[in-house]
C-alpha cells in the first residue's frame, strides 16, 4: 500500500530567539507570512512563525526559555543538547493512519506531540505524528492536510497554507528576488551509516534513489532519494572530518544537516547572500555552500544542479 506522502510540511530551523531569527528571513529571503507568525504554544512551550518561501515552508522556532519549564520539553531538551540547528522534516500525508501502520510494522517508534512520549495507539485523522529521531536519522512529522473548506486547526483558526489557495504561484522568488531561488532542492542528512539510512528513507518510507555519487565540494558520498510528490532528502556520509558535515557529525551525530535550494543564476545568488553579510565557504561550478555561521548555525546551499 501507498504511504501516500505529499508535498513538505515544513523544515524546523532551530534558533536562541524568535524575533532575530523571523528579522533575518524576513530581509534575506523575503518569505510569504501569514501562515502562523510568532505563535506560542503552550503545549509544547515553542515559538514559532512559518515561513513559505517558493514551494518550501520553513517553521523558525524557538524554546520558550522566558517560560518556567521549557528545558523540559522536548524541544528545550533539544535546543540544550545541540542548540541553533536544523531540527526536522515534516511531510503532508493522505492518511496519517497509514504512515502510522508503516512506521510501527518497522519498528520505529511514533511520538506524540507536545512531549507525551511515544504511542502505540493508531492516531486518529488530522493527528500529526512524529518518529523518535534515533528511529529514523533525524525526527520526521507526518501530518494530514485538511481540505480548504477546513482550515487546519493544528494551527490557529482560519490558517491556510498558501501553497494551496488559488492563484498561488511559487515563482515570485524566481524573478523578483536577489536569490533568483526557483525551488527547494534537496534536504540533506548526515549520517554514519548510508546502509542504515536507505534502509528507512528507500525501504520503510518507500523512497525511490534516483542518484548517488561523491562530491569534492562537500566531501561527501551522497545517495538522493525521492520521498513523496515533492521532497528529495540528500543521504550524506562525511569522508573527512574537517568538511561542514564532518563536523556536524563529529559534534552533534545523525541529522538534518543542510537545506539546498534551487536558483536560476548562481552568481546573482552569490552577490546577493555576500550583500547579506552570508558568508560563501566554498564553491564550484553549480553550488555555493554558506557559513553556518552567518545564517544562524543552520547551513544553507543553493545550486544550478538538476538532479
């Protein structure tokens, strides 16, 4: 049976604080707001805005560290042990029921949200689920969409992704904007075990590979898999410990390492991230590789490269 695996949901960019984070896209990127902005959840004691940026949404968050109990949370716990980072993936889903059946007939275990630990209970519909991220490399959500005639009240009421509202077009940030950013193009994920890895991303969520190789730039060997109508997530091993993943690795293990976008003009992306004061650590012919650094720990590439 089809896991029924739709377009992203959003990427987690972990941060210290809410406000400087939401400035920092708002200026380099340039996003669609309205989604949800600057929401606190009590539930999960977090801040967060989401942020559509061409086809892909990016939910910045923060601990609520103002908030007694916060580094008790699951996410408190997170932002302590790794701090500012990429924290996780999440997909729309057909039916959140079948992901569900999946995960557990592999033996990776599914969490529910706000902390209440893992569950053997079928979720029931619009209920988003989360695996436990020693289970699968990095913590993925899986989340139902409702129709637009029910807005998705996981968020606040009348919320609605604007990918899915009439007339919405992704292409805006293609012509009109400095990154000339056209589409996300992969997510990448480091690990130390690839055999591992395909086994979760390729056999248990029903990936499709659809490339592998080695990269001078990175310094890594790479396996890219299709996950759904959308997202290709970048299996990446370290061949040396001196590289960015290298180092994420040695400092923080298996996980979300760095989101790639797709841009119409490699050197207008260029001139426009130094106007930025981002910082260009390497580059080759196709692809710029940021200062983690200088995008808020969070490692951002943008290539010409078609998969």
């Amino acid at each position: 049976m089809s896991l029924g695996i739709d377009e992203i949901y959003h990427i987690i960019h972990m941060s210290d604080d809410l406000p400087p984070l939401d400035s920092w896209y708002d200026d380099v990127f340039s996003p669609r707001r309205g989604m949800m902005d600057n929401h606190y959840s009590s539930n999960e004691q977090r801040y967060a805005s989401l942020l559509t940026i061409g086809d892909c949404v990016i939910e910045a968050l923060a601990p609520s560290r103002d908030v007694e109990g916060w580094d008790a949370m699951p996410i408190g716990r997170y932002y302590k042990k790794f701090g500012p980072h990429w924290h996780s993936l999440a997909w729309y889903v057909e039916d959140v029921g079948v992901v569900w059946d999946r995960l557990r007939s592999r033996d990776i275990r599914v969490l529910r949200g706000g902390g209440a630990g893992a569950t053997d209970e079928r979720p029931k519909d619009f209920v988003p689920i989360f695996t436990h991220p020693k289970d699968t490399i990095a913590q993925l959500q899986f989340m139902q969409r409702r129709t637009l005639r029910e807005p998705d009240d996981y968020h606040r009421a009348g919320d609605v992704d604007p990918r899915f509202l009439p007339g919405w077009s992704p292409t805006w940030w293609a012509t009109n904007h400095g990154l000339t950013l056209e589409r996300l193009a992969y997510v990448t994920i480091i690990t130390s075990d690839l055999d591992r890895a395909t086994s979760i991303y390729v056999d248990a969520l029903q990936g499709t590979l659809i490339g592998e190789g080695e990269s001078k730039l990175t310094e890594t060997r790479d396996l890219y898999v299709a996950i759904g109508k959308q997202v290709v997530v970048q299996l990446s091993q370290p061949l040396t410990p001196d590289s960015i993943a290298g180092k994420d690795l040695e400092t923080n293990g298996d996980t979300i390492h760095a989101v790639c976008f797709k841009v119409r003009d490699l050197s207008a992306a260029e001139r426009y991230l130094k106007g930025k004061h981002i910082d260009i650590v390497e580059r080759d012919e196709d692809t710029i590789l940021t200062d983690p650094s200088t995008t808020f720990r969070a490692p951002y590439r943008f290539t010409t490269a078609e998969l």
